[in-house]
C-alpha cells in the first residue's frame, strides 16, 4: 500500500474558487470520493490527502476544472465525475478540448459538448467523414450528440435538410396489433428522435421545419426508393436494422450528404436467426476511406451513475 502524501493548492481568484468547490463544498466532496482522498477547504486553498496517485489524479482534475471556469465555462455536478473518468483514464488529455469543443446551445441555453474521450472522437470523426457508425451502449450520447451536429450544420446551412430514420422494431412487438394507420403505429418507436429533436429546438420552430419538410422523422422502411442530397441522415437503433435495411440506407446517400449510424450490437430485437444490419456492417466496411467507426463502452455513459453500473453488471452476466 502506498504511503500516504499531502498536497496543498491556492486559487487565486475568488469566485471562480468558489464555483470550483461547490455549494457548502459539493463539488470538492465529490471529488474525494470519487477519487479517494480526503480533502478540505479553507478560503482559497485546498488540502488533499491520500496516496501520491490519488492526490495528484485529484489536483490535475482541480486545476483543470478551475482554468476552465476561469474560462467561462459552468461547472455541473456531472461535470467532476466526467472530469475524473477522463483525466483517470488519460492523464494527459486537456479538458478544456474536449468540453470547450461547444456543438450548439440549444434553446434551453444548455452547451452541448462532449463529456468523454470517445464523444470528442465521435464528434471529430462526424465533421472529417461522410459516413459515421457510432456504436456502444445505450447512454452515451450517441444519438443525441448526433443531432446536436445535424441541427447545427442545418442551422449554419452547411446541409438543406434533417433525415431521422429508426426500424419500426422493439423487443419483438408487432406493428399489426398497434391501433391506427401505419402513420399512427410507427409513431411511438420514433418518439426518442422527437425528444432529442425538442430538447435542441424551440418546439415551435422544430414544428415549422417538419411541416416544412425541412428536418424529416420516419421509420427505416420510408426510405427506399429515395435519394438524399445535401442532407444530414441519421439512423438510430440501427442494431435493429436487417442487412437489407442497412445495405439499402446506405445507398440513399446523396451528394453533399453525411450520415450518422447509431446503435448497440448487444441489444438486437430482430427475430432469431435475422442478422443485424449493424454487426454486418461493422464487419464489412471497416477500412473503407471516409467511413468511420467509433466504439463506446460504459465508461462514457453520461446518464445517472446507476446506469453505467447496470450496464457493466449485464456485461458480467453475459460474460
């Protein structure tokens, strides 16, 4: 066991100390325990406690998180435990690239940034390829990170329109036995899409654009036949999607058009014995120039903490 060492830190300006500690100190308990120190405050230092790797993973996280308040930058709850997964999995990175690296602020005037290693891969990888698999667990911010970026090239008028594709497919359920026409029964499984559309635009103006025509929601199977161009296309639960869906999604693709495929291979609802459009996916066209794939793990979930530990507990299990 590692003997225990000590450390002192001073923060020169007030405020910005203030907003690093937290109300009543939450934010710098919050540090401790998730690292494993023991810390206290007194006007503008902090004492840290613990074995020398604690305490220096603990000092670098303050440190970086006090030059990016000094920046502008508001500090979360959230943001401390992202800060600690980050700087513990790689001491070198700069948390200033990764949550300055602002997508859109969306009507609620929240930033929209990356909060892991991997969204900042996965928003770099989107702006450099015209193709973009992003697949991990559910969590990660894969579709919503997705969206930030076709609302934002929409808005800066980099594409002309927003395409949201799901498969009309869940944990086995049928179309057939839903009320309504097809319309009516497609619409729940599109529901997430709609969510995360309202919570990057005003509702009003996201309603405009639909009936526009301007930023479309449909399920996979609307989109044979078409040619997009000048779009943002997104595929979200793409697990879900057969290889015929998939191989024909993927053709739709039109001039000046990038496309976004989300989806986690462990959670496929197609019937036994239908392969997933994904895991095909995934094995055919990796190394194909201007294709990419990024790979998430429960390590970059950004939901409750509870979340990330249930996904690893099923990962045990199915190991």
């Amino acid at each position: 066991m590692a003997p225990e060492s000590e450390t002192q830190l001073s923060f020169d300006d007030p405020e910005a100390a203030r907003a690093l500690l937290g109300t009543q100190g939450a934010h710098l308990k919050q540090l401790a325990q998730a690292v494993g120190v023991q810390a206290h405050s007194r006007g503008g230092k902090v004492w840290l406690q613990g074995s020398p790797e604690e305490t220096g993973l603990a000092r670098l996280v303050l440190s970086q998180l006090y030059d990016l308040i000094r920046q502008g930058y508001p500090i979360y709850d959230m943001d401390v435990d992202f800060a600690v997964r980050i700087l513990s999995a790689d001491p070198t990175a700069a948390l200033k690239d990764i949550f300055l690296d602002q997508v859109y602020i969306s009507g609620k005037k929240r930033i929209i940034s990356p909060k892991s290693l991997t969204q900042k891969a996965y928003l770099e990888a989107i702006r450099r390829f015209d193709i973009v698999f992003g697949i991990g667990p559910a969590g990660t911010g894969k579709t919503y990170l997705a969206m930030a970026m076709a609302v934002d090239s929409l808005l800066k008028g980099k594409v002309d329109r927003i395409v949201l594709a799901r498969p009309a497919v869940e944990a086995g359920e049928k179309l057939g036995y839903l009320p309504g026409d097809l319309a009516e029964k497609v619409n729940p499984y599109l529901r997430p899409l709609y969510d995360a559309l309202h919570d990057m635009m005003d509702f009003d103006k996201a309603g405009r654009l639909m009936g526009k025509g301007v930023i479309e929601v449909a399920p996979l199977a609307f989109m044979r036949g078409r040619t997009l161009n000048s779009s943002f296309v997104i595929l979200d639960e793409a697990q879900n999607a057969t290889s015929e869906q998939m191989k024909m999604f993927l053709t739709r693709l039109g001039f000046d058009s990038l496309a976004v495929i989300t989806g986690d291979v462990t959670q496929v609802d197609l019937p036994g014995g239908t392969r997933s459009g994904l895991v095909e996916a995934r094995k055919l066209l990796q190394g194909i120039e201007g294709i990419a794939f990024v790979e998430f793990t429960e390590r970059d979930v950004v939901r409750h903490r509870l979340v990330r530990e249930i996904i690893k507990a099923y990962e045990r299990d199915g190991a």
